[in-house]
C-alpha cells in the first residue's frame, strides 16, 4: 500500500466526486441521528484539543472545498516522514518481529527524532463549579427538526490518573446505575432511554448519566438528574456496608480477571496502551490490587471531590427539540460564562487548551 498509493487514487473527477459524495452522505448522516447521541458527541468534543478532533461541521466544509488535485498533492507528502509505532503479538519471536518494523520503515517513510513527535492526547479540562456551585451548561437546537425527543447530559470529570481514582469512579458508576434508572425511567416515567456510566479520554476518566425523553423538556431532565444526583452521597453512600462494597468490589475485580477469549481483544488493550502513550501492561492488575484496598471513607471522599466540592468539574449538554412535547425555547449560538452555544464550544475548547499549556 505504501509503494502504489498512487495507484489507489480516483482515475478521474467523476470518481474523485462519487467519493466525494459517499463521505458528505456519511457526515450529514449526523444530522438525523437520536438526540442523545448529539449530547454525547457535543459533551466528548469539549474534552478534546480542537487539533485532535475536528467538529462534523468542520469536516463537512473542508471537504466540500477539497479537489482531486490538493489529494494528488498531499498523498506525495503522507509517506515523507513521520513517527511510527506498531505492535506485533502472537506466535512470532522478537527478531521476527523486529525484521517486520525495519522493514515497514524502509518502505514506508522516514522516521523523525523524538523532538519532533507530535503531541499526544491530552484531555481538556471542563470548568468547575466554583463557590456558587453554578453548572455549566451547553444547549444546542436538536440538527433534525422532525424528531421530537429532548436529551440531557451530565458528565462530571476526574483528572486524577491513579488507579485508585479509575476504579473509584468505576465502583461509584455501579452504585448509582440502577437507582438512576428506577428513579428517572420507572418512577418519573421522564423518557425511554435512561443510562449511565464511565469513559475515558486520555488519562482521565468521566461518569456520565443521560436522559431521552419525548415527554419532557431538557431543562426538566437535567434538573431531575440533578436532583437524583444531589441525594447520592446521603441515600446511596453513606447506607453502604462493608457487605455492600466487597459485593461492587468483587464484580468489578471478576471483569479484570476474566481470561481473554480472543488473542484481538488482548492486543486492542495493549494497543491501547501504546497509542495514549502510558505503557502500563500491567494496568488490570495494579487496578486489582487497588480495588482490594477500597474503604467506604474513600468512596465518600471521592464522590464530594467529583461531585460535591467548588472544584467539580461538570459540563451539562442539552439537545432542545424544535417541535413537540418536549420543545422549549430555541436556545441561542452562543451565550455566557455559564450558559453556552454551540458557537462557544470552540473558545472553551481552546480556555481547556490555554490551561494545559
């Protein structure tokens, strides 16, 4: 592929327009998918440097603007030097699998020195809530106009990189993922999709919990998990017995021990290790050892550091319908310090970048 690329590009405009095409359909398929899968992808683009991931509607206008020429130009420089990495693992020794890199490297292009890396993944802080204890929140108009549903959600950040703070965040996700749905779904009857859980960008790690109602407005989902939120530390935390916990702990220990059934799955995971640059192989394990170690003081006093303290750090995304039960007033491109536009997720991106710097 990296001798004859040029033998893979479009032989003329009409198929360099058809791909075109086919990748503008897959982009402005965007626009029409659920509303809550809009608050997700707002909430995960204010946790990434704007060089790292580019907006759908960035991509879109660039690639209406690029032309079979600038591709011609640019595939004679892709292969001109930069940093590589590879993992090869499996029935193969290490002189073989070295043989394979050099090769790779003499083929393919020339390799840079390590002051020339680019930078990795970092990602960007979300505000916190200060001593007003004010939420951010960003609102964006639903991009379908015919669907009807409203979607909420909260996503509260941990930057802390410790395996104890991973596995915190972790057991305090088990905690509160089915009382969050009995509450919202089946009591308050607010929408059909209900959920919550834990991912990662980079080193850090964020709990989120999501609403998708046709019923009910944005504002009410977001003040209702707000409210189920609230109680946590005094109905859900603090009732915990020492039964409780090792039944949380033990589940989760179990995930870590359970033997690879495929080779795949164990090299995406040490693959995951090399390409955000931490290199710990031995991460199941060392989280292991942290979740043994696990007391009901060190929930609590995580939970009021990822909730409960001025220096939270949560982002509120809403998706606001334009027609329906669950409409509500069109919110604006762009707004305040607190109440924000779609317009303003690129100054606070760039506030998390200017932080990091």
């Amino acid at each position: 592929l990296a001798r004859n690329l040029d033998d893979s590009l479009p032989k003329d405009e009409e198929e360099f327009e058809r791909y075109k095409d086919n990748l503008l359909r897959a982009l402005s398929a965007f626009n029409v998918k659920e509303p809550y899968g809009h608050a997700i992808y707002y909430s995960s683009l204010t946790m990434q440097p704007r060089n790292f991931v580019y907006s759908n509607q960035q991509m879109v206008a660039a690639l209406k603007e690029t032309s079979l020429p600038e591709l011609v130009d640019y595939v004679k420089t892709l292969w001109a030097s930069g940093k590589g990495e590879a993992l090869l693992q499996g029935n193969i020794n290490k002189k073989e699998a070295l043989d394979i890199v050099a090769s790779i490297d003499k083929t393919a292009f020339k390799t840079i020195t390590p002051e020339q890396y680019p930078k990795r993944l970092k990602a960007l802080p979300l505000p916190t809530r200060g001593s007003d204890r004010a939420v951010t929140r960003l609102s964006i108009s639903e991009p379908n106009p015919s669907n009807k549903n409203a979607a909420s959600q909260i996503t509260l950040q941990c930057l802390q990189t410790s395996e104890k703070a991973h596995v915190l965040i972790e057991i305090i996700s088990a905690i509160i993922e089915e009382p969050l749905f009995n509450e919202l779904r089946t009591k308050q009857q607010l929408g059909y999709i209900v959920s919550s859980g834990v991912k990662g960008v980079d080193q850090s790690r964020f709990l989120a919990a999501i609403v998708q109602s046709n019923v009910a407005p944005a504002e009410k989902l977001t003040s209702s998990m707000l409210k189920f939120l609230d109680s946590v530390r005094d109905k859900l935390i603090l009732p915990l017995n020492s039964v409780d916990i090792e039944l949380y702990v033990k589940g989760l220990v179990d995930k870590r021990l359970e033997p690879d059934k495929q080779l795949a799955v164990e090299v995406t995971r040490n693959w995951s290790e090399i390409a955000t640059g931490r290199f710990q192989f031995d991460r199941l394990q060392a989280e292991v050892a942290a979740l043994l170690d696990i007391s009901k003081d060190d929930i609590l006093e995580f939970w009021d550091e990822l909730y409960n303290s001025d220096s939270s750090r949560m982002l509120v995304t809403e998706i606001v319908p334009r027609t329906g039960q669950a409409s509500s007033k069109e919110p604006a491109l762009s707004g305040n310090d607190k109440n924000l536009g779609i317009d303003d997720i690129d100054n606070l991106r760039a506030a998390g970048e200017s932080s990091l710097a």
